[in-house]
C-alpha cells in the first residue's frame, strides 16, 4: 500500500530514502487524481522492496506541494538522493510510471 506523506514524514520518508520514491500529488475532489489512484497502489506492491510509493494529498500538505511547485494534480514525482528526477503531470498508463521508476533503480 502507497504511504501516506506529509508535510511533517516527508523529509524522512522521501528526501532520506536510500531507494527510489514515487510520489503522487493528489486531491478528493480530483477526478484524474481517483483514476490514478489504484494505479499507484499497484505501483507500491509491485515495487515493495525496491522503491518508496506515497501520496500527499496537496489541501492537506501545502507546504510540500509549494515547495515543488505543484500547480496541477495528479502530479507524480521520482525522487532518487532527495533529489526529483523525473516528473509525469496527468493520466499515464501503468507501464509508463513502472517504466520511470525501473529506470532509477
């Protein structure tokens, strides 16, 4: 199961990580954000051991979301080294985002 980052967990759980970590910007009231959802939830199985997979929802985490400039959702990120190497805005199938996260491991 995707974690749940914050604005508090995000530094530890992403930005420490010795792994690569997806992260979806999302939001309730999102409807690309829902069709997304399950997607990073197969995501997190699919990788567990070998990457992170979290989801901040951005009208609870603003300053995470601030900080990197969220201005449309859903907003996925890969962080490797607690730096963003890879970024995909909107719906993209499955086999693109496992194909992002393959590429840093």
């Amino acid at each position: 199961m995707a974690l749940e980052l914050t604005d508090s967990n995000f530094e530890e759980l992403v930005l420490k990580s010795n792994k690569p970590v997806l992260v979806d910007f999302w939001a309730e009231w999102c409807g690309p954000c829902r069709m997304v959802g399950p997607v990073v939830e197969e995501l997190a199985k699919d990788f567990e051991g070998k990457a992170v997979v979290g989801k901040v929802n951005v009208d609870e985490n603003s300053d995470v979301s601030a900080k990197y400039g969220i201005r449309n959702i859903p907003t996925l990120l890969i962080f490797k080294n607690g730096e963003v190497v890879d970024k995909q805005v909107g719906v993209v199938p499955k086999a693109t985002l496992s194909g992002k996260i393959s590429a840093h491991l």
